[in-house]
C-alpha cells in the first residue's frame, strides 16, 4: 500500500469511527420519566413574576431545580400552546390546580408547573393568558427539556415527590388528559403517598 | 494542513447530519398518525415575490366548499398566507392549532388568515378534523398541483410547500415575507410583530 494510499484509509477509518459513534449517540433514544424513577437533572428560570416566585417558595434569583420546590408532591404538565390537546385540556387543569387551593390540607403540598415545549416566552403567556392559567408555565424554546424528557407527546403529566432532602422520585406519568379533575388529584394523593400523611 | 482541513469538514459535515435534533413535539391529539419525514433541506425553492410587490392573486377551493379568492380582501382586511409543506406531518400540525387560539390578534389587526397546503380537500378534511374547529379558512392547492405555492416562489422540487408566511395589506401589497427553515415553526411574535407595523 503506498504511502498516501495509508494515510487515506487512516482518514476514513477515523471519520467511519466518528460517524459510528454519533449513530450510537443518535440511535440512542432518551426514556420518559417513568414511576419509580428520577426526574431527568435540569435548571428552570427563577420566575420574575412574583406571584409565580411565591407559589413556588422559591425566594432567590437565578435558576432552581425541582427540588427546591416548597412542596411534597409537584405536578409537571408537558404542554404546547400549538397543541390543541393541551388546548382542550386547560380548563380542566386549572381545575386541579383551584381544588388543591381551595383545601386547606393540599395548599401548599401539591404544586403545579407547566413546560411549555418548543415554546418562546411570548407563546407562553399568550397560553397562559388565553387560558388564564394560574400556575407558572416555563418556557422551553430550544426543546432541550422536551428531549430530556425523552420527547413525549402533548400533554404529558407527571408527578413527582420531593422528600425533605430535595431528593425526588416519578410516581405518575402518563401521556393524554387527566380525565377529570377530582378523580386525577384523588390519584395523584393516592399514588404519591400523601392520602396517608396528614399535613405537618 | 489541507488534508487536515478536509477531514475536520468532513467531520463537521457528518456531525451536524447526525446531531440535528428533531426539534418538534407533537400532540396526542393526532395520536401516532403523524408522519415523520426527518430531517429536511431548510429551505427549497427560490421566492418569486418581494415585499413591495402586488400579490399574486388566487382562487382555491377551500374545506368549506366554497372557492377563496386572494383579491375579495382587497380594500376590505389584511391577509396572511401561511402556507405549510403537507397534511400528517409534525411541526405542520402543531402550526395552525397554534394560530387557532389567536384569532384575536388578527381581529385587532383587521387580518384574515387563509392557510394553504398542496394536499387535496379530503387529507385537509382528515387532518385537521383532530385540530378543533379552526376561526380561518382552509385551501387547497392541489391541483393544478402547488400552482400557487409555485406562483409566490415557496414550492419545493418535492411537491410540497415551504413554511412560509406571507402578510398582504389591505391594498394587496405584501408587507412581509418569512420563509422559515421547515423543520421548525416560526416564532409566533415574529407574525405578530408584522402585524404591527401593518399600521405604520
């Protein structure tokens, strides 16, 4: 083999390695959160608004995880204002939302945030405003969030538990509606375990 | 140093093939009747009008039965095209639902919304049955297949259309021109920031 006959199959055996671990890479799809399992790691916006901020107990600024939530149990709904599912879905949610308020003994236990995937700040409040949503729904306009959590499909709910240590673990996920509001927040006291507990 | 410089575009070239993100979520409301074509060419045509430019006039039919011509806005209402590049496709079919739920903000700016695909009458039926009820007419311009699409310069040497919108004032001027990359959706604030200026 001559000399510039080598380096030429050294090149392309590089460049088919490259192109082979990048398939790998590709080809590997990421899970969606499931029941027993851990939330993804990321960062979310510290609201600027502070009703939001408050409702979250989150009394910094910059970026927070979900563990740093004032809450037992957090209820992440996956959404897209383009999504006429999650259209549809709205009022129904905001219901959930107004049910743990309005008990004494789930306020502040059972807090709710929205994602809004591949949606810019501007398409996230015409949502929030068009369905006068009254929970804090992020903005994720680089779907980054939406790819770590393994590209569902619109809505998605999941709910998760946040021990006193911030630790957390997925115990509902599921795609689609919630169907009803009343028998989704009995599920959801049942599934996390706080049906047993009794507000500290 | 040139053979180096070979390999590395040949590595980048190959990277960004493998790495490009699907960058779409998709509702639960068309189920897994979604076709995914991939990753596609961001763009594949060449414009045949500019802003400033008289625009094209048109007859189609629409889901409604009957035929939408351009010029019976003309000195009533401004228009907005949005053409999209097919029926059952991810980020089409998270475009319109979107714009469903602003008709509002085409109201405050006298606009009508006509949303054009190449595909026939019975697919645009199907497809966006599972959107909802939508404010804005539907047309069809399959046959003579992509003749207006072609007309404005947005069909695409497969037979489908760009994702494009195009805003025409009420004098039948068009005001502005996005042709977006296909595989994402245009930013809604950019539409409504055209708008906008339709008043200066």
């Amino acid at each position: 083999m001559s000399k510039i006959a080598r380096r030429m199959f050294a090149v392309l055996s590089v460049a088919a390695c490259w192109a082979a671990l990048l398939m790998t890479i590709a080809s590997a799809e990421i899970a969606s959160p499931q029941p027993g399992g851990c939330l993804p790691d990321f960062k979310l916006p510290i609201p600027e608004n502070t009703a939001d901020k408050e409702y979250l107990g989150l009394t910094t600024s910059g970026q927070f995880n979900i563990g740093q939530i004032k809450a037992q149990v957090i209820i992440i709904e996956i959404l897209s204002m383009y999504c006429p599912y999650c259209q549809r879905e709205a009022p129904e949610v905001n219901r959930v939302y107004e049910i743990i308020e309005n008990n004494l003994n789930l306020k502040g236990r059972i807090k709710l945030i929205g994602i809004g995937a591949g949606n810019t700040p501007f398409e996230v409040q015409i949502y929030k405003e068009k369905y006068s949503v009254p929970f804090p729904v992020f903005s994720d306009e680089d779907f980054s969030l939406h790819k770590a959590f393994g590209e569902v499909r619109t809505p998605f709910f999941i709910g998760v538990t946040i021990k006193p240590d911030s630790t957390q673990r997925v115990f509902y996920a599921k795609l689609g509606g919630i169907d009803g509001a009343e028998s989704f927040v009995k599920l959801i006291l049942r599934l996390s375990g706080l049906e047993q507990e009794k507000k500290p | 140093m040139k053979r180096a410089l070979s390999v590395t575009s040949a590595l980048a070239v190959i990277s960004i093939f493998f790495c490009v993100s699907s960058a779409f979520s998709v509702s639960e409301a068309f189920k897994k009747n979604i076709y995914n074509p991939g990753v596609l060419k961001p763009t594949d045509s060449t414009l045949n009008v500019s802003v400033g430019d008289r625009a094209p006039d048109f007859s189609l039919p629409s889901l409604s039965g009957e035929k939408i011509s351009l010029s019976r806005y003309r000195g009533k209402s401004n228009v907005v095209l949005s053409f999209v590049p097919a029926a059952w496709t991810p980020v089409c079919s998270d475009q319109w639902p979107g714009y469903n739920i602003v008709g509002d903000i085409f109201k405050k700016h006298n606009a009508i919304l006509l949303g054009i695909t190449v595909d026939n009458l019975p697919t645009l039926h199907a497809w966006t049955n599972q959107m909802g009820e939508l404010w804005f007419p539907v047309l069809s311009d399959f046959w003579p297949h992509g003749a207006v699409a072609d007309s404005y310069g947005v069909l695409r040497s497969d037979g489908t259309a760009e994702r494009a919108l195009f805003v025409i004032d009420t004098g039948g001027i068009i005001r502005f021109i996005k042709v977006n990359d296909i595989n994402q959706r245009p930013k809604l604030e950019e539409l409504v920031k055209a708008l906008e200026e339709l008043k200066e």
